[in-house]
C-alpha cells in the first residue's frame, strides 16, 4: 500500500469509524481497509477501544454533586 494511502486512511480513521466522513470519502477509506491488513487491523483496534469505552462510565453522578462541587467553589473563592 501507499504510504500517503494509509497515512490519510489512519488519519482518518475516527471520523471513519463515526460515519462522519463524506459518503466518497468513506468509500475511499474502506476500499483502503479491505485492501491494507495493518490499516484495518488499527480500524479494529480503534472500534473495540471505542465500544469499551462507551460501556465504560455509565453510572450517573449523584443528584447532589453540582451543588457540593459549586458550594466548594465558593468556600475556595471567600478563603482566597
């Protein structure tokens, strides 16, 4: 493969992932991962890092922590 190929296949490879590229951008960059292994194994890695991430931090943060967070905030400032 080209290394210009693969440079801008990696480059993009988030956007890509995303959906977020242009429909003939998104046909380039996946007609590069067919044909380059090393470009799409970094693809696989980069999705499965991603939907970890997504199922990571799914608790919610208790009703009560803006207020406690603001109200030290503003101990921090009168203490200034």
């Amino acid at each position: 493969m080209a290394k210009k190929q693969c440079e801008e296949a990696l480059e993009k490879l988030f956007e890509f992932i995303d959906h977020e590229l242009p429909d003939d951008e998104l046909i380039r960059i996946g007609e590069h991962l067919q044909d380059c292994p090393p470009c799409e194994a970094e693809r696989r890695i980069n999705e499965k890092i991603k939907n970890l991430a997504s199922q990571c931090g799914g608790e919610c943060a208790p009703d009560d922590l803006r207020a406690r967070i603001l109200q030290t905030i503003q101990q921090v400032r009168e203490g200034a």
